[in-house]
C-alpha cells in the first residue's frame, strides 16, 4: 500500500546494506572456452556474461575503418533473466542505448589503433536482473577484453550511486532503482582516476551532486580490487597448470 | 560482515509473481543500550532507568508486538512509556497495515526523549529465522518477535530485563514457555500507579468487551477478495461514505452508475452497516423498485428507532430536514463491506444516563459517547473516570465496531475541559476540523534565524537584491493587523509613464525547502483566523516581526514593478528580490484620510493618490471583462478585552476605496505572477480556479426571482454580473445584498490546482473573470504563497537550484489537494467560531428581528438575519419522529412554498419575516447548545410563537443599518 522506505530509522536498506556498502561481487574470467576472452560476474542479483572476439576479420566490409578496429558490442538479456518470463527484440531501443554506451565507454581505453581494419565483438548476456544494467556490463566486457588479451590503456570499472532523500547511497538494486531516486552510473580508470563515462537518470540536486559522484567513485576502485584480484589469481591458476 | 541470502515472494497488481530480493544478514547491529560493553554503538538510545511499573522492579525494556501497536498507540503515545524497541519485523508490518499509525511510531521514534530504539531483527545474524514449513506468515512473525526478546534478554545479561508486551494470549504462553518474560498491556499498565489514566486509554478490542445485546446485528462484512471482485464486474460500486448534516441516518456515496456520475443513497443505521463518515465503502444497490422515489420517504423508519436503548429517541432531535428536488427515483443501497476506515480522533461528551456508578465509585464502567459532530455515531467507551468526566469534553478514539454492538467500540484519549467553557470549545472545534495547532515544536523553532528578534538586514543581503529603501514604500491594512505581507509604491518616471510596486514579505528568505519549519508550514498550510485567536502557519516571530513589512525598518521583500502608462496599461513587468522600508503603516481608514485631505502634498500621500487613480481604472476594466461582485453576510464581533467575551455585533465596514486599492494591486500582481511561472513551468506550476457555477442551481435561483419580474443570466460571468446590478428593488436596498449572497451559494470552490494536470482552458477563474490566476501576496498565512515565491524566484534567477518539489506533476497536485482541504478546514473552523461566540452572545437573550427566507424545505425554512448574519432553521413541526397530526404549513412543489392550511399566507423565497432568536441550552442536558429561531410574523397558528414575549424589541432604526453590514466578498481572492 505505502511506497517501501528505502533507509529505515536503523540506516539499513531493503535488503540490509548499509548506505555506503557494494552488494556481493562474485567474478570469474575464462568461463568459456570458445570465445577468446570471457568472464562471468555477479554483482548480488544481477547476473552477466561476457564473450569477447577479436580482433578479427569484420564480416561486413561496411564496417571496416581503416586506421582502427571497429567495437562491435552486443547485449541481450535472457528471457528468463526477470520474474515475469519476456522476450525483448534486438532492436529494443533501451538495450541499443545501453549497448552502445558500453561500446563509447571502451573506445578511448582500447588500443584500437594497433588493429587497422579488424573488429573486436563484445557480447554482452544479462542471466538475471537485479539492477544496475550499465555497471555489471562495464565490469563484465573489462574482464572478457583482458582475458581476451586486448591491449588497454588501464581497466573501466562502473559503478553506480543513488541518493535518498540526502543520503547517498551505493551501488543500486532494482527495487531502488525502480523509486525514482536519482541515479548516477560512473565508470572510470582506476589508475588515473579518469572519468570515461558518466550517466544519470532523474534529477538530482546540485548541491548533492558532488558527494553522490565522490560515493561512485569510491565504488568503482573498490570494485577494482575485486576485479584485479580475481584475475591475477587466475593468471596463477593458468601459469601453474602450465608448469 | 557475514552476509548471506533470503528469499522473499510476493504478488504484484493481482498476479503472482516471484520476486527474489537478497537479505543480507549482518554482525554490527547493535543493541543500542548504554553502558553496554559488547556492542560498538556511539549513540545510545535505551537507557537503563527505575522501573516505573509494578509488575516488574528492575530496570526493563519494551518489546510490543505489531497488534499491540495497532490496537494501543494512544498508551504508547503515552509520555510514561520509554525505553521500547521497537523490531524491524513490528515496523514493516505496521507500515502495511496503517499508514496514520505507522506515522505516528514514526513521530515518536523520532523524539528522542522516548527512547524508543528499531532494532532490525530481520537483518541480525542471531535474529533472523526463517519460515518453518506450514507456518504462518503471522506466526513467523511472532517468532522473530520472541527470539529477538530472546537474543535481548541474553545480550542485556543482568543489566536490565526485556518485556514482552502482548495481547495474545497464545503467544504470552509459548514465550513463558521459552523463559521470556510476557504481559499483556493491561497487566502492564495497570502495574503503573503513578499514571490512572493510562487504563481509560486502553483499547476496547473485541476480545476484551462482553457483548450484549445478541439479538441485534449487523449484516456481516464482504471479504476483501469478494469485494474487489464485485467492484470488477460491477455489481458493487465504492465511494467515500458523506452522512448528511441534518439527518445523521441518510448518507450517500457518489459513484458511476449506468455511465452517469450519481449519489447513491443509502438510509438508516442498518444498511450503513457500521460504516461512519468519510470511510471507503462497497454498495451494493437495490432493485429499481426499491429506491428512493420522492425525498418524502426519507423519513426515519420507527423500527429503526425501536431497537435503540432506552430514552435514545429524545436526545436525537436532529431535525429530519428533506429537500424537495427530483422526482426521478434516486439509486439506493445499502453498504456490504469497507475498503478503508478513515477513523480519527474525535470530541464528545458522555451521555448523562449511561453512567451509573455513584459519584465516588472507581469502578470501570461502560459509558456513551455522544459526538459533537452529529454524523459520527455514538461511541461506546469503558473507563473509571466516569464521574470526573461528567459535564467536560472529551476526546475518544474508535477501536472496532463488532458487527453485534449497535455503537462502536472506543477509548477515553484525554479530556479537553469543561463544556461551555471558551477555550475548551474553541479547542474541539480546531480538533473538529482537523487544524493543527499545537505549539511549534523546538526543531521547528531552531531553524529561526539565530539572532532571533535582533536580525537585521546584513550586507550580502544588500548586495544581492535591489535596494528599494529610497521609494516611498508604504502598506494599508486593517487597523490591528500585525502580520504584514503586503506594501506599496507608484511614482511617475521621466518618460511620463508610471512605475507601481508591490512589495510582498520575502517569507521564503528564512523557510528554506526541506527544513524542519518548512515542512510544518506545509502541514499547517494556512492560518486560521478565529473569532479571538489566530493559529498561525508560521512562527509569530516570523510572521509578526522578521517578515511583517512593519513600517521605518529594513525587510526583505520579492517585489513587483509594473511600468504602467496613464492608462493602467502594463508596459513591462519585472520582478526582483529586494530590500524595503517601508515609510508607514496606515489602515485603510488613515490611507483613506490622506488621499481626501487636499492639503497633503508629500510625496507619500501623491503615491497613494496615483495608485488609486490606477485602481479605478483596472477595477473598471475588470468589471468590464465580467468580473462578479459577490456577498456574503459577514459580521465582527466586539470583544470584552478581560473575558473576550462577545459584547456587540459590528457590522463590517463599507468598502473604502483603499480597500479597492489594495485589492487590485493585488490581484495585478497575482495575475502577472501567474503568467510568469508558466511560462518557465508549464507542467508544474501552482496556480488557482475557479470553475464556472454548475448551472442547475442558478436556474432555481433564476426561477424563484422571476416572481420579483427579474430574470437571471449566466452564460458568461459578464452576463451574471449584469442582470445582478439590473436586480434591485428600491425600497428594499437587502434584497440585492441576498441576492448576491444567495447566487454566491451557487458558486463552485475556487481551487489551487498544478497547471500540468488540467488544461488551458479550465485555468479560467470565473469570479475574477482573470483567465490565469496564482496566489501570491500573502505568503506569511498561505503555504500556497511560499510555494509560488519559490517557483517565481527559479523563474527569475537562473543560477538559483532548487529541488524537484517544484518539477513534479504528482508532488504538486498532492501538495494543492492537501492546501484545498487545509483551507476549507479553515474556513469551516472559522464559522464554527462564529457560531460559537454567537451563541455566546444570545446566551439569556432574546432578539426579535427581521430576517428573510433563503431556503424552503418540506418541514421548514432557513431564515438569514442580517444584523447578526447568521442563518438558521425555523421547523414547521417540531419533531418528525413525534407524529404531529397536521403540520401548520403544507409544502407546496410547485411554487416551491410553505402554505398554510389555516389562513392564506405563504412562506416563499426572499420573503421578509420577523423572528424571534433564542438559544436552546437545554439540548441533551446542557452539554450542547443551539440557536433557535422562531417565526414571530406573519402570524400563522400553529408554527408562529405569541408575539409578546419578554426581551428587547429592536426598533426599525436598525433597518437602516441592515444595508450595510455586509461585507461585500472577493471570493476567495
């Protein structure tokens, strides 16, 4: 009947995380065998895999671009990734938009210009949904790219931040999203702390603006560690199989 | 942090669908007590004090479970009960299952004086459980409950024990079961000495009340599913239930029947089945051949009367007023299930003859209730008191109404004082309306500026705004008036063209969006003026100093500057955030003075004289698009200053031409404000409507003055206005005052409404014929105001930010519906008062005066006295329950009067009659009083009363004065 208060008297939200706390993050690189590069990761609820190919030869010669590989990214969610079972075209505007804010995200950090005239598929496959759509898949195509071996200039984490009434909050679900609470989704270059892309839904105040984006940012470096983590302790795995 | 997962399920708009939300459970929820070694919380909030109850002697916390909240909040209320945790578990389930009461746990959480702690169990690695196969939601529940008491008990060691307060019994026995300690809230509060009055304010839940009469019930509600789906197929209809004012057995619903808006009516106690004024209910409609066909059997059925409890039928003397209108048969039903209570608190006094103890006895009694507002039912209360309570005014609250007790059940909250007493019924009458008046609390009083009553305009303020301090500036209200919004200015410019301001309190300088006074302010929404006390919206510090533009100090103001031309034509308008100072405050009278005295050249006094060679020009235009001058019969009383007590009845003042003044400027401004928010908030402006008059009501008023050879047009506002001018009959100078008055009736509400929910053309505000209007002059007594300073200063500054309020569609419409209903509240408290000193004054009078007839009903008719301008009843048969064999008058429908069956006169529209006004204090043994109103001529046997009674006669010197004491009404300008 009522609209569910986001942070109870306790400072706790919905599902018990305080303001400033990540959900779970669970992430594994090199999940598939066929692609050359793949990841899986979990963040809470929400669930994503991502293949990587390339850089190899373009299927269209329309999209060749000759100085540089072309980024190719795709995203699909799985019909059964909601509670209510539901197909969604490829040509859903919303999953475009998401796709190629994916894709603008990685153009600067990918060092494209070494692979003239080739392409470099991202696929992009939401298994459950629980909010936070940009975020997972920014992490996802960072691992898929460095397992894939892709040259970069540094990793891209994402990060999402909310604010309630005027707390901030981390990293939001779907029940928070769906409040109409602003949200602020940043991805950013770790290492240099660069900003490479910045995405904010509803409106929030300016005055708030700065810690909401403060909060993110803290978000996206803690989200590094796991990432950076996960694999390098890969990489142990893969050498000592090795030898 | 251990964090691990739960599942939860749930269903959505009516189909199941699963929802998986994670849960984590967590290690660093603390028990907030102090001195608590094992926990790391930096503020506690449950504190370790002496037991105040008898039932335990140790130092204990609360626990309740969610009933207890639902059933008891008026004992948790209490100030005597501290230190309760309240668990997550008990405050999710109350937020579902009442909002009011969830907001109230949620005011009293929020003081921290209480100490009252949400402990959230659900997210406690120790706390946390989860559903047992086959168990119940609710059981579950009252498991988390016990093992949070549990983990507390354990935790706390030796320090402090932890209660567990319950009234299911079932659910006491299987805590002692597990060696907690449980009481039910009788037990506990009964153990509490110091504070008696805490048992009265126990609820009266079923379980706890012996029923009595078994052979009398109501039918049986419908279940939640069963209406909902009969609201589907559409054999059930709903609506929020409104019981007539005269006749406490007749309410009706307004619904959509057969693809036409319509009132269902639904008659007696038996079928409202238990539903009260104002709930959301589920009709259910009789055959065609069953309703209502004329309004003549809208009579009591005696039954009904029968199965009441002894002597009942004498205290109802409500009058059975029926109004002959259709004779189209009217839908009728009878109420099967409620969608929603709406129950609040409400004002009573206790039924003499219920109480039987004698005067020393102690002993828990039950006691009636009767309710000052005659559309709420009796309520039935049990309380000890009885004897003190006899003779005062009370507040009760309802608790259930079991479907085989023909009253509700309820409890004593508090006592308000004696009746009769001013203060007191001033007090039931705010609570009556819903006006919220308490002291502001010291939150709200902290985000005054800190200097208090030593503020002054500072430097920054200085370099911001324009600084006007140069201008003759001056305000014009009326004389006492203490609040000051308004001050004006008009100077000719050097290229002969004119500049006029006016200057309005700069109110949202100090209440910034958000804060603690801004959101009281929102609450409060308007100021209530009343006969003898003002409740106002914001702090008299405020509203009375800081923002008043008093006169020869500095204050901040939003201005508005017109350059006008000769004509009153606006050449430009700008508006801007400035700093005044105002050279005086005159009254309309001073104001008045200076412009007639020609020997007065200043500067201030030629301002004054160009404004109102403005005014006259802009009042004759805005007549000339339609505008209506409206009345209503409006009167001031004289106070003693000791006592306040009413000792004369002043009539209003004529209209000065001042007052003309400043109401165009006003309504200039308000007019041009308005087309500035717009055009920068299209969707999410606040402005004000008012519809046109619904035409069915003028066309009776159109016909009953036919017979005075008038004729009534209203197709435009333009057309009303000139047939009311046409409308005067010389030797009766009151009968074009009624008139207005009367066609004023007709008129619908002007409403605040946000400009993206309706279209363009239903801005229009017939009364001022203005096609866009916003309230805007007076933001220390209208929250409106305050909102329209805020978007008009986001118009004109665009470096300042402001939050979303001002952007959302939803939030606006929500905040205008809540100020209409603040307003009307307001207004109504207003004529309460009136009434209230009214009687007051006629107490031990009698007055003998000329009134005229505004209203025939089938057993009487409604007589306006001007001198005193109130209304009231003249009954043709005393009582509709007592068979009077053959009523004195007979109604006749087709020329809509009163003949009488023993001489040839009639009682018609507009007639003159003279009256005899006294007030029935023995109404219901004292406790209640009313104006009574008896037909002194004509002379008709039966219904007139003899002529020569004691009491002054008011000679017809007074008939001079009739004419005037009207106030003539900007309507709701």
């Amino acid at each position: 009947m009522s609209r569910q208060e986001l942070l109870n008297p306790g400072g706790l939200r919905i599902d018990g995380r305080r303001a400033t706390e990540l959900r779970k993050i669970k992430c594994k690189p090199s999940v598939l065998r066929q692609a050359d590069g793949s990841a899986y990761i979990e963040q809470g609820n929400t669930k994503c895999l991502a293949a990587v190919y390339g850089p190899r030869e373009p299927r269209l010669k329309s999209q060749i671009i000759h100085d540089k590989a072309n980024i190719n990214v795709e995203l699909s969610y799985a019909p059964f990734s909601t509670s209510e079972r539901k197909r969604r075209a490829k040509t859903d505007k919303r999953i475009l938009e998401i796709a190629s804010a994916v894709k603008q995200t990685f153009e600067p950090v990918i060092l494209a210009n070494l692979f003239p005239r080739s392409q470099i598929d991202i696929y992009l496959q939401i298994l459950q949904f629980d909010g936070g759509t940009v975020q997972i898949c920014i992490n996802a195509a960072t691992m898929a790219l460095i397992d894939a071996g892709v040259p970069m200039r540094d990793y891209v984490c994402a990060c999402t931040a909310g604010c309630f009434d005027k707390q901030p909050v981390l990293d939001l679900n779907n029940t928070e999203e769906s409040s109409d609470s602003p949200e602020l989704t940043v991805a950013i270059l770790p290492r240099s702390g660069k900003v490479t892309l910045l995405q904010m839904e509803s409106r929030l105040h300016v005055e708030k603006f700065e810690s909401v984006m403060n909060l993110a940012t803290e978000g996206c470096k803690a989200i590094y560690k796991i990432l950076d983590k996960s694999i390098r302790d890969n990489m142990k795995d893969a050498t000592s199989n090795m030898i | 942090m251990l964090r691990s997962k739960g599942f939860i399920k749930r269903t959505k708009k009516g189909n199941a669908v699963k929802v998986v939300q994670e849960h984590y459970l967590r290690e660093d929820i603390w028990c907030s007590v102090e001195s608590c070694s094992q926990c790391s919380h930096t503020e506690s909030i449950l504190r370790v004090i002496p037991s105040n109850t008898k039932i335990v002697d140790s130092p204990h916390f609360i626990v309740a479970d969610t009933n207890l909240f639902m059933n008891q909040i008026d004992i948790i209320e209490h100030k005597s009960i501290r230190n309760v945790i309240v668990l997550q578990t008990v405050y999710e389930e109350i937020r579902h299952l009442s909002l009011p009461i969830y907001n109230r746990l949620k005011a009293i959480i929020s003081d921290t004086s209480r100490g009252f702690y949400v402990f959230s169990n659900e997210h406690h690695r120790e706390t946390y459980t989860d559903r047992l196969k086959d168990e119940s939601p609710n059981d579950r529940n009252d498991r988390a409950i016990r093992l949070a008491v549990k983990w507390y008990s354990t935790h706390l060691n030796r320090t402090a024990k932890v209660l567990l307060l319950s009234d299911d019994v079932a659910n006491r026995e299987k805590a002692k079961k597990d060696g907690l300690l449980a009481f039910s809230v009788r037990q506990y509060v009964e153990g509490m000495v110091d504070f008696p009055e805490l048992i009265d304010m126990l609820g009266n839940t079923a379980d706890n009340q012996e029923t009595k009469n078994k052979e009398f019930t109501y039918e049986e509600h419908l279940s939640s599913a069963h209406i909902s789906n009969g609201l589907k197929n559409g054999s059930l209809y709903q609506g929020s239930l409104s019981i007539s004012t005269h006749n406490y057995l007749e309410g009706s619903i307004m619904a959509n029947v057969d693809g036409t808006d319509t009132q269902i009516m639904i008659l007696g106690r038996q079928y409202m089945n238990r539903a009260i004024q104002g709930d959301i209910v589920a009709i259910q409609l009789f055959p065609r051949t069953e309703w209502l066909k004329t309004p003549t059997e809208v009579i009591v059925d005696e039954e009904e009367e029968n199965m009441s409890t002894n002597g009942e039928a004498k205290e109802n003397n409500n009058i059975e007023v029926e109004e002959m209108l259709t004779s189209a048969p009217q839908p009728t039903g009878k109420v099967i299930g409620i969608i929603k209570r709406n129950w609040r608190p409400y004002c009573g006094f206790i039924r003499k003859q219920t109480v039987q103890g004698s005067s020393t006895s102690t002993l828990s009694e039950n006691v009636l209730v009767i309710t000052m507002d005659r559309r709420i039912p009796f309520i039935r209360i049990r309380t000890r008191q009885a004897q003190n309570l006899m003779g005062q005014r009370i507040l009760v609250s309802i608790d259930a109404w079991p479907k085989d007790s023909k009253y509700p059940m309820g409890h004593f909250v508090r006592a308000l004082g004696s009746a009769g007493d001013k203060d007191t019924e001033t007090q039931v009458l705010l609570l009556e309306h819903d006006v919220p008046h308490q002291d502001f609390s010291l939150q709200v009083l902290s985000d005054l500026p800190i200097e208090r009553e030593a503020w002054k305009v500072n430097e920054d303020q200085l370099r911001d705004r324009m600084d006007l301090r140069n201008l003759n500036i001056c305000s014009i209200d009326p004389p006492d008036c203490t609040d000051i919004d308004d001050a004006l200015h008009a100077r000719q410019l050097p290229n002969g063209n004119y500049e006029v301001g006016v200057h309005i309190a700069d109110v949202t300088h100090f209440v910034k969006p958000g804060s603690a006074l801004d959101q009281e302010a929102a609450t409060r929404g308007t100021t209530v003026y009343l006969v003898n006390k003002r409740i106002d919206m914001i702090p008299t510090l405020l509203g009375c100093n800081l923002c008043s533009l008093h006169e020869k100090v500095d204050r901040l103001a939003f201005s508005c500057l017109w350059e006008m031309s000769a004509d009153a034509d606006i050449i430009q308008v700008n508006f801007t955030k400035s700093v005044i100072s105002s050279k005086a405050s005159l009254t309309y009278d001073e104001a008045q003075r200076r412009i007639d005295d020609l020997r007065m050249k200043d500067d201030l006094t030629e301002g004054l004289r160009l404004l109102n060679k403005l005014a006259k020009k802009l009042h004759a235009r805005r007549l000339e698009r339609g505008a209506l001058t409206l009345a209503s019969p409006e009167v001031r009383f004289q106070l003693e200053n000791d006592s306040q007590d009413p000792v004369d009845v002043v009539e209003m003042k004529d209209l000065k031409e001042t007052n003309a003044l400043v109401e165009e400027f006003m309504l200039l401004a308000n007019i041009s404000v308005a087309q500035k928010i717009i055009s920068k908030f299209p969707a999410s402006s606040l402005l004000r409507h008012h519809p046109p008059p619904t035409e069915s009501k003028l066309e009776n008023l159109a016909q009953s003055i036919s017979q005075f050879g008038f004729t009534l047009k209203y197709n435009t506002s333009k057309d009303l206005a000139d047939s009311l001018n046409k409308a005067a009959i010389p030797n009766e100078p009151y009968f074009n005052k009624l008139l207005r008055i009367m066609t004023t009736r007709c008129m619908m509400q002007a409403k605040y409404f946000c400009s993206g929910n309706f279209g363009k053309k239903d801005f229009l505000h017939y009364g001022l014929a203005s096609e866009i209007y916003t309230h805007f002059t007076s933001p220390i007594r209208r929250y409106s105001d305050i909102i329209v300073h805020r978007l008009l200063e986001a118009c004109i500054n665009t470096n300042s930010v402001y939050s979303s309020e001002l952007t959302d569609k939803t939030k606006m419409q929500k905040l205008c519906d809540g100020l209409n209903y603040r307003y009307v509240m307001a207004q109504l408290a207003a004529r309460s008062s009136v009434e209230l000193h009214t009687n007051i004054f006629f107490k031990g009078k009698t007055e003998k005066e000329e009134g005229f007839v505004t209203r025939i009903l089938k057993n009487g008719f409604i007589v306006l006295i001007p001198r005193y301008g109130i209304e009231g009843i003249v009954c043709s048969s005393k009582s509709s329950l007592s068979a009077t064999p053959a009523s004195p008058v007979v109604y006749n429908p087709h020329t809509n009067s009163l003949d009488s069956s023993l001489c040839d006169i009639s009682i018609k529209l507009f007639n003159k009659v003279m009256v005899q006004i006294t007030i029935d204090e023995d109404l219901v043994g004292g406790m209640r009083q009313k104006l009574k109103i008896e037909l002194l001529n004509p002379y008709i046997p039966g219904l007139s009363v003899n002529n020569e009674g004691k009491g002054s006669v008011r000679k017809s010197d007074d008939e001079n004065r009739l004419s005037s004491n009207v106030k003539r009404m900007k309507i709701n300008v």
